[in-house]
C-alpha cells in the first residue's frame, strides 16, 4: 500500500465494518480492517445454523477473499484492547500497535444479561458461530440423553427455554418447534415429543413490541398454534443449571435457556475513556464523529447515534450499513477539505420470520405483511444480503432440500468451547511500549 496515503483503520469486520471497507476501496486511503476472527459473519441467520438449518461456512465469508483484488485494503487479525491517543494508534492483545490518520470503531455489540443472577454462566448466547455450533450440539445432546434416559425427562432435559421476545427470539423458538416436530419426530421415534417444549419468556407483555399490533398479535398467534408456551410479561429472576425461576415465582426446570434478550457495546467501548451512554454506546455527533475526537468515528451497535427526536438509533444491521456508507462519505469529504454532514437514518422496514410459511414484514411506506407473502419476502431479501455467490447458492440449495423434504441435514455433534465475546484479553502493557511490535 501506498506509504503516503491517509491510513484509515476500521475496528470489527461486522455489517459496518465491512461495509466501511467496501466503501473506501476506490478512495485516496490506506484501509487497515481488524477482527479478532478472519471471517464475517451473517449473524441474523445464526440460528438457523443453531437449529440444523444450515451449516456455519454457509453464513460466514473470509474476510480476505473479499477482498483479494484490493490492495489498499489490508486485514490484520487481532484483538483491539486499547488505543493510544497521544500516538493516534490501536492497541492489539499480542502488544502490537498500529498507526492511524481516522480511526472507525465498528466492534458491534455483546450479549446483556442485565446482572440477572445465574445468566451469564447457565444460558446460551448466540452471537457467534461457536455459539451457534455449541448450542446445536448441546440440544441434540439433550435428546440423546433422553432416548437413553427417558425417566430423566421430567427433569426437564427437553425443556427449551428462549429468554427474549425480540426478532431473535421468536425466530429462535420458531424454528426449534419446527425442528422437533418435522426431525427430531423420526430420530427419536421412541421419545414422547409431545413431552418436548418450547417456552419463550419475555418481560414485556407482547413480542415483537417495535412492531405495529396487528403483527404482534398475529406472531403472538402462530406461535401458539405451533406449539410454543409463551410466558409474556413475567422477567428472569435468576437461572440455575436445572431450572429458571421468574418473577411470580414460577420454576421452569430446563437445562437448555437460550439468551436473546438483548445487547450491550463490546467491552472494547469500556476501556477507551470515551463517554458512553446506556448499553455502553459511544457518544457520537450527528455526523458520527466523537466530539473530543475529530478523526474518529463510531458506527453501528458501537454508536449512540441519535434521529431527529433524540432517541437513539436501534441495533440493528440497516444502522450499521447506512452509518458505514456515511462515514465513507465524510471521510472523502474532510480529505477534500470540505465540512461533514450529519447522518440521517433511513428506516426501510423491519421483519422476523416465525417459521415455514409464518412471518411479519413493515415496509416503507406503512405496508404491512404477514403469512406467506412475507415469509418468502424474508427468505428473497436475507438470501441477496448474504456475501458471495457460493454461500447464496449453497444456502438456496439448503433451504429448498428442508422445504421440500421436511429434513435437515446438519445434526452433528461437536464438542466446541464457545469464545466468549463479553470479554477482552488483559492489555500487555510492557509488550505495547516494545518499539519492536510497532507495525505502522
């Protein structure tokens, strides 16, 4: 890469970050794009690989392939643990440092488990594809268990328990109810599935509360009817590995509590003196800057960008994806010496399937979906999101074999340690002042 080149170096290689790279490969800058994993991940189809839908190198892309044919862009993979204002360069775990003229902060979020006792140590979160792999794994564990064991269902070995009524969630619990009934039926044709449960478990009194309340209803509605126990407006008081307790007092004995109630900034966020806002968001100006910083700029689940109104922008990939476009263009703009322009979110509607044929759909312009029409909607506007051709094909290809055979053919166990993500290595701080790490 050209040494006289404004270097811009981009922190996480998620929607934003990746967007961000993309959008800079044609201008006059050095881009340095940093993960601590050398793949991308198309996270909103996560639980499908949870549910043997998919298979994990179906919904990732590495990240250097993408970009094979840039050579103003380089990937490093690391793990960011700090930066150094004063030199104006990013600190990674190993003690390398590297040099910046902007700096973008694009490293997403973590899961929030709001200091509810028990939940961070005996749920599954599904962030990453190691969590992903991790649960699947664990919950056809479950079901072998219980074919040995069957006296040891009542304990609860194949209660499942979704905690979050967000879009995650109710997909979470769709497709799990879907798995048992259309799989697990004829693996297991020994095992009472009607002794199987799915339970989601939400604070609020509906699910899918950002949406409109025909949809609620209608999500409310189809996941009854296919089988999920719905536990609406009663909070996680604490889990235990046997059991979650709610707030009225209710046990539920499972050993499967997936985590989908909601996200806070990465850790990373804590650690740069920067002021935050609630979740742990960065303080941003309306064009995305830090106002103690003027050559950085946060996007994404990382930001607390705010519209018109004050209220901050939700986490959401479209955020992220917009944010990066601007940033694109307002680092182009400062290049050419010319003022930055505030960021204005586009909001382009919002969707969750619910499973085969079930979803709901808000599309600009106050149109609202659901059924069929919006399931296929779902699957046409997740499959052209997807990175590469190979991974749409194979994903198309899946799809229309569980479609068509009521099958799924990931049902593999792997023994795998999920990474946690809620966490940063301690900051080497001998090796970071050793000039020999300096790989600017």
């Amino acid at each position: 890469m050209a040494q006289d080149r404004p270097r811009v170096v981009i922190v996480g290689a998620g929607f934003g970050g990746l967007t961000l790279a993309r959008a800079l490969r044609r201008a006059p800058v050095e881009v340095v794009l940093i993960d601590r994993q050398n793949y991308h991940t198309f996270q909103p189809l996560l639980y499908q690989v949870a549910t043997a839908g998919l298979e994990p190198e179906e919904i990732a892309h590495a990240v250097r392939g993408i970009f094979q044919k840039r050579r103003s862009v380089r990937f490093v993979m690391g793990t960011v643990v700090g930066v150094d204002w004063n030199a104006s360069a990013v600190l990674l775990d190993d003690g390398d440092r590297i040099a910046f003229d902007y700096l973008v902060l694009a490293a997403g979020a973590v899961t929030n488990y709001f200091g509810i006792e028990g939940a961070a140590e005996c749920t599954f979160p599904l962030k990453t594809l190691e969590d992903a792999i991790a649960l699947r794994s664990h919950i056809i564990r479950q079901f072998e268990e219980a074919d040995r064991h069957p006296e040891r269902i009542r304990e609860g070995l194949l209660n499942i328990v979704v905690v979050g009524g967000g879009p995650t969630g109710v997909e979470m619990a769709g497709a799990l109810v879907e798995w048992f009934e259309l799989v697990f039926r004829k693996d297991y044709p020994h095992l009472p599935m009607n002794r199987a449960r799915v339970l989601l478990v939400e604070a609020l009194d509906t699910v899918l509360a950002p949406y409109d309340e025909r949809l609620q209803q209608y999500a409310r509605q189809q996941l009854r009817q296919r089988g999920v126990e719905l536990h609406l407006g009663d909070p996680v008081a604490r889990v235990t590995p046997e059991a979650v307790y709610l707030q009225s007092g209710e046990r539920i004995p499972t050993r499967t509590v997936i985590w989908a109630a909601g996200v806070r900034a990465c850790p990373l966020a804590d650690r740069l003196g920067l002021p935050q806002t609630r979740g742990g968001r960065i303080e941003v100006a309306a064009d995305l800057r830090v106002p103690c910083r003027p050559n950085v700029f946060v996007i994404g689940d990382l930001a607390a960008s705010r519209d018109e109104t004050g209220r901050l922008h939700p986490q959401m990939a479209p955020v992220a994806i917009q944010g990066a476009r601007h940033v694109a263009r307002q680092i182009q703009r400062l290049l050419r010496g010319q003022e930055t322009e505030p960021f204005r979110y586009r909001h382009r509607g919002s969707m969750a399937t619910i499973g085969r044929h079930a979803a709901v759909a808000e599309l600009k312009g106050g149109v609202r979906l659901t059924g069929p029409l919006a399931w296929f909607a779902w699957l046409a506007l997740h499959l052209v999101q997807l990175i590469g051709f190979r991974n749409r094909l194979q994903v198309l290809i899946n799809w229309a074999w569980n479609y068509f055979t009521y099958d799924r053919s990931a049902r593999l166990i792997f023994h795998i340690q999920p990474i946690s993500v809620n966490e940063l290595p301690e900051i080497k701080y001998a090796e970071l002042e050793n000039p020999e790490h300096d790989t600017s």
